[in-house]
C-alpha cells in the first residue's frame, strides 16, 4: 500500500527529537504562567511539516546528486527502492515547503500581530541567514567546513 511507504519516507521517528525543543519552550512557558496553547500547537504544526520536508527533500536530493545507490549502506530510501517517483517525491517536497511556509507565517502572524517592526526583522534575520549560507555553500576555499568529520 502506497500510503506505508509514504509514512516511512517521512521518517517519523525523526519527530521525537524534532519536537523536545519545542516541548521544553512549552514547558517553560507554563512554569512563567505565559503558555498559549494555540502558539505551542502551530509551534508544533510547524516543526513537523518542517521535518518531514526536511526529510522528503533528503530524500529526493539524494536520489537526484546519486548519493543513494545500490552499493549505499543503511535502510533504503523511497524513491532509491523505486517505492515512489521522482515525480511524486517533489511534489511531496513541495507540498511541504508550502504548509511550512503557511503554518510558518501564520506562527508569526498570531505571535507577533500587526507589529510590522517585529516581523520585519524576523524576515530581515531570514534573509540575511539565507544570503549567509549561500555564500558559504557556494565558496569552494569554503568547502572544508562541510568535509570536517
């Protein structure tokens, strides 16, 4: 059955791990008397669409830069065993990056209101990390930071 191999591509037992950060905030939020359960449930909701995606994108980046082959060790991914397309892994991929984007932005939204001073160094934070990182990925005297280990 198709929906088994989509529940084990999402590797759930990633989401214990996934979820203790947040579960801890929650915790300390209730210790201060300050806990809000709709911020802690789409805290939640967010941190699992982003896992999975983040494990659906491993998945199919894997897949397409040849790192999952007959000869790699370890459990086989889905769409290496063939269990699911290329195809039908991006458009979970996507699928995901879409209800993160949503869930994300509505965690802001509710957490910060009409504070458009607050959200814009949220987004001012994003894109600065993002420009960071990029740059760093893309700089080949760079490169030995990720080969460490």
């Amino acid at each position: 059955m198709k929906m088994k191999v989509w529940i084990k591509a999402f590797r759930l037992r990633t989401l214990p791990l996934a979820l203790a950060c947040i579960s801890m905030a929650g915790f300390l939020a209730a210790a201060e008397h300050s806990f809000n359960g709709i911020l802690f449930s789409l805290c939640c909701l967010t941190t699992i669409f982003l896992q999975v995606l983040s494990n659906l994108a491993n998945d199919y980046g894997d897949s397409q830069h040849g790192a999952d082959h007959a000869g790699r060790k370890g459990p086989q991914r889905a769409v290496q065993s063939g269990a699911i397309s290329s195809t039908e892994m991006r458009n979970a991929v996507i699928l995901f990056a879409g209800l993160s984007l949503i869930s994300g932005i509505s965690l802001l939204w509710i957490s910060f209101g009409a504070d458009w001073q607050a959200l814009g160094s949220v987004l001012w934070f994003g894109i600065v990390e993002h420009w960071c990182r990029d740059w760093l990925y893309n700089r080949q005297e760079a490169l030995w930071l990720y080969r460490i280990g």
